[in-house]
C-alpha cells in the first residue's frame, strides 16, 4: 500500500500516440448504480504484493483472494485478523437489510462491512468494478491495483433481481451455466431460474421417472445434441450459485410444453400412445392428460424430487401458452397442481391468473401489453418480465444475426428504459417482488451465443432490479455501461458492440 495523489496522467508516447493511461476507475463506473457513493479526492489504495484478505465468514473472501492471485500475481493470502494492509470482510452490519453493504476504501485499507453474507458479496462485486478491468483476468496481468477511496453505502432496491436460461430449447453443460452464475452475480442478480423442460427436451433426472431424462432428453432444436443434469450435478450448481448469492428457481414447464414428458411415457396422454420426441420450434402444441390421475402422480414425484434438492424457497410450474389444453382443464390441472410443490412457493408464468392462483403464487409477466387488469389484481406478487423490454433472445435490431422478434427488437436503451413498479398499470409498487431476464435458447447454441444476447442488455436490467429509481438516467447509465467493455473483454465475454454506447477503444 502507499499513498498516491490521484493525477490521472496520460502518458503521452513520443510517436505521438496516448498509450492507456493506468487511470484510476472511477465510482460512476459502477453497474448497477449504487444508493449512495462519496468519492474521497485524492485517496486512493493499492493492492501491492504484501496485501491479504481477512473475512468474518468463509467463502467470499475466499472468491476474492483466488481472483486476485490469479491477476496480480501476488500471494493474497487470507488473514486471521483484520490486515492493517488489505481488504477486511466484516460482518459488523450496515444501513438496511440482508444484501446491504458499506464499502469504505482509505489509503491505508478497504473495509466491506455487512449484516449478512450477501452484503459481502455485493460490496465485493462493487470493489471488483473499482480494480482495473484486468483485475478480473484468468491470469496474471501488470498492476498497479489501485482503487478509489471513499464510502459507497448500498442496498437493492427489489428483493428478486433474476436472469432466467432455457436449457431446454439447447442443453448447456454445467460449466456454461456456472459460467453464466459467474457473470450474473457480477452484477448482483441473485436468482438463476432454469427452465428445465419443455417440448423438446427434458433436462434434470427424476428417478421414479428415469426416461424423462435419458430418453426425452436426447434431444435439442434442430437436432442439436441432447443432454440433462444428474441429481449429482444439479446440488453442484445449486452449491455453486449459492456462494455467489443466486438461488437456482427450478422450472417444470406443465400442462402444455411437455412434448419431452410425454415422448417418453405413453401413459402421460389422454390416447395412450407416446407421441416423436419434438426437435421443432413451435409451441402450444402439448398437454399433459388433465383427466388421468396418473398425470397428478407425475407432477407430485416430479416435484418432490426436485423440492428435495433445492434448498431455495420456489418451484416454477410455467403454465404458459397451453393452447392444446381447454380453458376448463387449464384451471382443473393448475389448481390440482399448485398444492403439489412440497412446501415450495409456486411461481407461475402469468397465464396462471386464468386459474386460481393460491395467496402465495407469484405471477411472472412476461406480456408486451402495459394493461393486464388480472395480473395487476388481487394483491399478488409479480416478477416483471415484459417480454417487449426484457426478454433477452428478442434481437437488438433486424440485423442481429441471433435471436427473435415476435416482441419487438431491443437495444440497449429499450433494455434499460422503463420502471418495474409503473410498467403494468394498475399494479401497485408494493406487489412488484422484482424483475427477471429470460434468455430462450431456440436460435441460441453456445455459451458466446448466450453472452452475446445478455450483454450489455442484462446489466441495464440488473440495474433496474438493484438501484433506485432515483439514479435512473440513461447517459449516465450508458457511461457506466461502456466502463464494463474493457472489462468483459478480459472476461472473454463475447458481447454486442451496441452502437448506443461509447466503448473505450480496444473493448
Ligand atoms: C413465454 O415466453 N412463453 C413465457
């Protein structure tokens, strides 16, 4: 550590030609915008070879300590105390709730202090944006490491903050999706929904049920390959997310998108007779058989199993677009279903009001329209998710080569404009629980594909989840967002060059 004035000098080559000034990053380079931050002028901390990280709980400081070593190179080992030279993780509390956290960085220290874990994870994901963007490099990258000084105090503006990944269009292996956990938490989203099942593929074993996984998940869009999670598997990214502060929401996508389900069981249709496994993109087309009691034995083993391995407190049933089921049988099944989610609060996509919902289940709007009287009514919580600002596989513009446009095309200022509490209207603030990002994988294979569509349009909406509406302002949002390219750009992360935005050169 030493003391450093902040000039940020441009180092002016003789050919004449600025090469990258090690400026110090700034506090308005953070996504998302924080409550409140105070630069202290002139201070800045530096990360040398004699820093360590000290931390009240395991786990963070543990993440942070193994990310630094691997760029700066230096030895960051973790203290038993707090460091008089390094970053200390305290749970020593902080203004507001479970994921509050105050960063404080002197010239001689950082301190990130919290109530909970979670705060110390979202302080360290700010401290992560104050580094240079080599700073999060998988290998070893010349310093300095400094930070800005001063205090940011900060806390989420919603409690559901999510990013949603169809690994049923396209199976991703686990280590895309931890990937994806990875570059979400980066940006303080805490939920990762997956939607596990739907006509063309089966995703996740379920014992009592072996041919879901092997036999219905054979397949992918297209003819693409096939695949599924073991239990094993699953508990690993459940684990995974957890120490980053994203709780996995499972989805069983029921009564309709259930083409996989009913490939591999015959006994799951209303005739008997198993239909093709689906490698199309249609939907609407599948229902589970609503009069069979077999059909309420499934969905309860089903859900059981899955409620076994899933220590976070919802199940997602889906219920959407069941257009081969009658409008009567619809409400027969969901609300045959709903008390089926072993202690689980359902979650429902938000055709599920077309049924009678339970007090306790959460409607996810994905609708383009600003009026839904039903979804808005009766005192529900609802996770936004207009499919017209939110949905990440609908295309930037005509030209994007990825992704869909039955809700419109989305840049990045249609991403970030708009207000979770006023979108819908007639729904009163108070019943927004959050917002989520789903990304439908029908046009998207790989994992530079996934990045490719969530960023930077994920950011904008993490930061619609996590900062007040009162720091809502798209210029000064699009400068924080062009301080994240050099960043990704060392993350590998395959993002679209918006046009909107001023990237720094290289990024
Ligand atoms: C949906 O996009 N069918 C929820």
């Amino acid at each position: 550590m030493r003391i450093r004035v902040v000039l940020v000098s441009l180092v002016l080559v003789t050919c004449g030609v600025s090469a990258p000034a090690r400026a110090v990053v700034s506090f308005g380079a953070v996504v998302p915008a924080p409550v409140s931050s105070v630069p202290a002028s002139g201070v800045t901390y530096q990360i040398t070879s004699s820093a360590s990280v000290y931390s009240d709980v395991p786990g963070t400081g543990d993440l942070l300590a193994q990310q630094l070593r691997r760029s700066t190179g230096y030895p960051v080992p973790i203290a038993s105390a707090p460091p008089a030279d390094g970053i200390s993780l305290r749970l020593t509390g902080a203004p507001g709730g479970d994921e509050a956290y105050q960063l404080d960085v002197t010239a001689a220290a950082i301190t990130i202090s919290a109530n909970k874990p979670a705060g110390l994870f979202y302080g360290v994901q700010t401290l992560r944006q104050l580094l240079p963007p080599t700073a999060d490099s998988p290998t070893v990258q010349p310093g300095p490491w400094q930070v800005p000084g001063g205090r940011i105090v900060d806390q989420p503006r919603y409690a559901y903050r999510g990013a949603m990944l169809d690994v049923a269009r396209h199976f991703f292996p686990l280590s895309a999706v931890e990937r994806y956990v990875d570059q979400i938490a980066l940006y303080k989203i805490n939920v990762l929904h997956l939607h596990l099942s739907d006509d063309q593929g089966w995703r996740i074993v379920i014992d009592s049920w072996p041919r879901l996984a092997t036999y219905g998940g054979s397949t992918a869009v297209g003819g693409d390959p096939g695949g599924y999670y073991t239990k094993a598997q699953y508990q690993e990214l459940v684990a995974y997310a957890a120490a980053r502060s994203v709780t996995i929401i499972p989805e069983i996508d029921m009564p309709g998108h259930t083409n996989a389900a009913l490939a591999s069981y015959a006994d799951l249709n209303c005739n008997g007779v198993a239909p093709p496994l689906y490698t199309g993109t249609d939907v609407g087309f599948s229902s589970l058989c609503v009069s069979k009691e077999i059909t309420y034995t499934f969905v309860d083993q089903v859900l059981g199993e899955l409620a076994a391995i899933t220590p976070g407190p919802y199940l997602h049933l889906g219920g959407d677009e069941a257009s081969s089921t009658s409008a009567a049988d619809y409400k027969t099944f969901m609300n045959r279903v709903q008390p089926l989610a072993h202690g689980k609060t359902v979650i429902g996509w938000h055709d599920i009001v077309n049924a009678t919902p339970l007090p306790s289940t959460v409607a996810q709007y994905w609708g383009t329209s600003t009026r839904n009287a039903a979804v808005a009514g009766a005192g529900r919580k609802v996770i936004m998710s207009p499919a017209s600002r939110a949905y990440l596989d609908m295309k930037y513009n005509r030209r994007t080569p990825l992704g869909q446009t039955w809700a419109g095309v989305i840049e990045v200022r249609d991403a970030y404009g708009w207000d979770p509490a006023t979108f819908l209207s007639g729904l009163p603030s108070s019943q927004v629980l959050g917002v989520e990002a789903p990304l439908w994988t029908e046009t998207i294979r790989t994992g530079a594909d996934i990045d490719y569509m969530a960023f930077p349009r994920l950011p904008a909406l993490a930061e619609l989840g996590w900062s007040p509406q009162s720091t809502h302002d798209w210029t000064a949002f699009k400068s924080r967002l062009a301080a994240q390219g050099p960043r990704w750009r060392v993350m590998g992360v395959n993002y679209y060059h918006s046009t909107q935005i001023s990237w720094p050169a290289g990024s």
